[in-house]
C-alpha cells in the first residue's frame, strides 16, 4: 500500500478534531469538500469510544472495479499499546468510511474487554 502511495499522487487534508488529528489521503483523485466533511463527521464520533487515541489516518482509493465496488476506504486509528487498522470496500466511498467506523467500533470495544 505505502509502495504505491509514493508513485501515485494524493492530496492530503489535515483535520483538527478535538485532542485527535485526523489525516485524509485521496490516492489519483481530489476528495470533494462534502466527502471530507461527512468523515470527519463520522471520525468525530470515534472519539467518544476511544478516548485515548492520537490520531486517525484515512486513505480513500480506487480499486479496479469489482462486485464489492470500487471505492475502498481504510482507516488507522493511533491508539498507546497498537494501531488497529481496517479496511473496507464498497460502492461509495460513505459506504466504507460507514462499514469501516462500525468495525473499528467493535475492534475498540473488544480492546476495552481485555
């Protein structure tokens, strides 16, 4: 993944949200201002769950075209004692920032059980 990162060009947001920092990379494509809008909605309230992260990195991509969709989104949230990292695919890139938060929800809580 980094591999390619450093071939393809990609524009970089960077959101303050809270205590937490929050960085967007659109890989071969400009995200629009709605779509960084509605994940840093979503992020937002990740922070309510995890209150000890550092950061979250987002990267949005597209992937060839496949039955799941071709818009992946996957998600890295800075945590003290490790980094839990998921990645979606869907039809829209909301769809898998959504899916995504969700499973990051249930990684955070089964952490938390431990």
């Amino acid at each position: 993944l980094y591999a390619l990162m450093t071939l393809d060009v990609y524009i970089m947001f960077n959101l303050n949200l809270k205590a937490m920092n929050v960085q967007i990379q659109s890989v071969k494509f400009d995200a629009s201002h709605q779509l960084i809008e509605f994940i840093e909605k979503k992020l937002a309230k990740l922070d309510r769950v995890a209150e000890d992260a550092t950061g979250v990195d987002v990267v949005l991509k597209l992937e060839k075209d496949d039955e799941k969709g071709n818009k992946v989104a996957v998600i890295t949230l800075r945590l003290p004692g490790g980094d839990i990292r998921v990645e979606e695919q869907a039809h829209t890139f909301e769809e898998a920032i959504d899916n995504a938060k969700d499973v990051l929800k249930r990684q955070i809580e089964k952490r938390k059980d431990k």
